[in-house]
C-alpha cells in the first residue's frame, strides 16, 4: 500500500521533530516534510503533494487557519487538515473547522493517538473524536447565525436517503450506527456517505457534518 504522506506545521522546532519521529516509526505513514509557519506550510503543500497536514493554529505571520484556507482553496486540493491546538476547545477550532479543516488534535496525544488520527483523516471514512467534533461543531454553527440559502438549495439534490444519511453524519453517527439506524448493510451506508460527498463537493464527513449544520438540515441542541 502507498503510505499517506504527512507534512507538520508548527513554530516549534522541537514539536515538529518530535511528531515527525512519532508518525515516521508508524508503518504505512511517512513523513514528507515539515513547515515553520503558515506560509512555508502553503508552499511545502504545493511542492510535495501530502496526503495530510498537521497544521499548528498558531504561529507567526500566516497563521494555521489562513494557511489551511489557502491549501484547501486552491485548485485541485486534496490535502487533509489536521489542526493542532493545545485546547480541546480552542476558540479558533470553530474557525478552522469553516476554512476547510477535517478535524482536530490535541498537542499531547499520544503516539497512538497521533497515528489513528491522521489515518482516520486521511481516509475521510470517519469523524476524529466524534463526541468533540459535534460538539465543536454545533457550537460553531451557533456562532455562524442564520442557514445560509445556497447551501440549503443544495441539500435538494440528494435524495431522501442520502439526506437522512447526513443528517446522522451531523448528529456524529458511525457508519456502523448509521446503519444500525436506517436498518441496511453498512456497505450500504458507505456508498451514500460516497455519494453526498461527490454531489455536495465536500471532502469528508467533518466537511459534511459543517454543511448539515451551515445549511440548516440538522439545528444545534444544547445550546
């Protein structure tokens, strides 16, 4: 199997080298490159082609999330966004999650932690921390106001399946438990999940959990 090419963006010499010697010991990861900011993370994703970015929210100059914004904007992106921060509710979560992030790490995970991570959002197959994620989530979506009605109007071009499908991927639902739910095979879930991903333009289930919420399928609870 092709390894999943990481990059690590951090300001700090002894972060980046002590993730790069975590992940590069895992099989099937490799670690491509490392970046000191925003803006050197940008450049080193266009030259390199990672499958996913550990991307520091803070750091000098072009910080995290303008960096992510910029990566996941650019034509033809496919790099995923993992966010370091050292808050599991770090304020800027919420807006990293907007400028195209797919998820989260706290800065102390442990080497496990590290490795399922980045494979999880490499895979786009899953939320990383399902619980957090929604709540972050939801929480984010209260802070952004009203649906927007663009996106609602694209919420019509799934069928109703799908749109119950992601409905549930909002609600931080498994496929298993998706399928659990809507009683059909769990094969079957992965092929909707597929489906509204191409139909929506989105990149994985956290994006798809974002819209649910931005376009008002699925309302925060709680808050």
């Amino acid at each position: 199997m092709t390894p999943i090419r990481v990059l690590i963006a951090d300001d700090q010499t002894m972060v980046r080298q002590g993730f790069g010697f975590l992940l590069g010991a895992e099989p099937g990861i490799e670690v491509v490159g490392q970046a000191e900011d925003g803006a050197e993370a940008v450049a080193r994703v266009a030259e390199l082609a990672p499958d996913v970015v550990l991307m520091d929210i803070r750091m000098p100059g072009v910080g995290g999330i303008e960096a992510t914004r910029r990566i996941t904007g650019a034509p033809g992106a496919t790099a995923k966004i993992l966010m370091l921060t050292t808050f599991d509710l770090d304020e800027y979560v919420y807006e990293a999650l907007r400028a195209g992030a797919s998820g989260f790490l706290l800065k102390d995970a442990s080497a496990a932690e590290l490795a399922h991570a980045v494979r999880v959002v490499a895979a786009g197959d899953a939320l990383l921390a399902p619980a957090v994620t929604k709540r972050l989530i939801a929480e984010f979506s209260r802070l952004t106001g009203a649906p927007r009605a663009p996106l609602r109007e694209r919420v019509g071009t799934l069928t109703e399946r799908e749109t119950e499908v992601l409905a549930l991927i909002a609600q931080g639902l498994s496929n298993a438990e998706i399928a659990t739910a809507l009683v059909v095979a769990e094969q079957t879930v992965k092929t909707h999940v597929g489906r509204i991903l191409v139909k929506l333009g989105l990149r994985d289930r956290t994006q798809a959990a974002v819209f649910a919420y931005e376009s008002g399928l699925v309302r925060p609870t709680g808050h």
